[in-house]
C-alpha cells in the first residue's frame, strides 16, 4: 500500500502538468544552444488535447498528431523530445539539442484555423521506387496507448529489390532489432502495400514516396521515414 501511494504520489505532478498544458501553444521566442536571439519563420504552434494528445505544426509544414507524456522535467511527444527550462499558467520554455523554443497560450481566430489542404502524394506504383535505407524520424498514433511494444514498433526499413535472388525484397527493423538482425522481411509489394513476412506477418500501407519522405502506416500507427546521408 505504502508503495502504491509512493507512485501515485510521483505521478500527481506529471498528471497536473499535462492537465495545465491543454490549450492552443505559439512559439514567440527562439534561442540557440549558445544563447544568442535566433530569427525564424517556422513559427512552432502545438495544441495540447485531453488524452494526452497534441497535434503540432511549424508554420508553411505538416500537421503531425500523436501522444505526449511528462515525466519529471521532460516532455516526451514520440519523435520529438525536450527538457523543460521553465513552465507557468501562460507559457512554457522548452529545449532540444538545437534550441530553446518559448511558447505562449493564444486562442487561435477562425483564419488560422482554416490550413491550406496537403497536396495529394503520386502513387507509389513499383517497389523501385522506394529502394533505399529509411529511418524514422517521427511517428503518429490516431490513439492513446497505455504502452509501447517497442518489439514491433519499427525503427527502419531496407528497401533492396531482389537483388540477392531469394526472393527477399527488403527487411524490416523493430526497435529491440540489432542492426544486422532485422525480424521481418518483405516478401511482396502491390496495391500500395508492402507485405511482410519473418516473427509474423505485417502489412504496410505506403502512403507516400516523394522528397526524401516515405511515409507508412499500420493499424492507426504512421511511420514517417527519411534516408539520412
């Protein structure tokens, strides 16, 4: 009983941090790791939403959505990760590897609201279209989850062709996966599908394939990929 109370005493905060954070977030100020004023026009704007969800954009980017969590003085949003530096009713400083972001509460008017629509991506017709090494760099969830299975949750993709002549058309990483010991491989790809074989199988939608971006997803997880040099 003594250690139940422990826990749910060290997770209060936590829970009233993200109750506090709920609300529509504008960056207003940017410095960089070294101290000094940084000028930007990626305006970072976050709404924090009930759920511990978020939907993020930079301004002239993509809308991204996911889930967030606070634990001790960082704020955990999936592929992206601060500390906090400084937090009040009405605005909030966090910092990465690059920069330290101010952000303050707004209420957004109906203009800003309103986004232009994401051009359509082209269809992704031939499995040459993706050869190549892909990492994630982010990734969304249409839900909350309690937890992650970081045994599934894949960290990269080895888009080959058939070049070997086995058949194997590339592999799939999860997280817990060595880099040299991939725990699925794909086996076929058509109707905008990538079907994998190996510890199960798995079918990844390809929504997109364009600008150094591929973007998959999977039973409501989407996986956004870039080939880093």
């Amino acid at each position: 009983m003594k250690k139940l109370l422990s826990l749910l005493l060290v997770s209060l905060p936590a829970l009233g941090f993200c109750q506090d954070m709920t609300g529509n977030w504008k960056e207003v100020s940017r410095t960089s790791a070294s101290g000094g004023s940084v000028p930007f026009k990626d305006t970072i704007k976050i709404e924090f939403l009930m759920g511990n969800e978020y939907v993020w954009q930079k301004k002239g980017g993509f809308i991204y959505k996911g889930t967030y969590k606070v634990e001790k003085n960082n704020l955990d949003m999936g592929a992206r990760f601060f500390s906090i530096v400084d937090k009040s009713s009405n605005s909030i400083k966090i910092k990465d590897e690059s920069a330290t972001y101010e952000l303050v509460r707004y209420t957004p008017t109906s203009e800003q609201t309103v986004l232009p629509p994401e051009p359509p991506a082209k269809p992704v017709r031939s499995i040459d279209q993706m050869k190549g090494h892909w990492s994630v760099f982010k990734g969304t969830q249409d839900k909350t989850t309690p937890s992650i299975n970081y045994a599934r949750k894949i960290k990269m993709i080895d888009i080959t062709g058939d070049i070997a002549g086995d058949g194997k058309l590339g592999m799939v990483f999860s997280t817990k996966d060595a880099d040299t010991a991939p725990s699925w491989y794909i086996e076929n790809y058509s109707h905008q599908t990538l079907y994998v074989n190996g510890k199960d199988k798995r079918y990844l939608k390809v929504l997109k394939c364009e600008n150094n971006e591929l973007v998959i997803e999977e039973d409501g997880m989407t996986y956004f990929f870039r080939q880093f040099k």
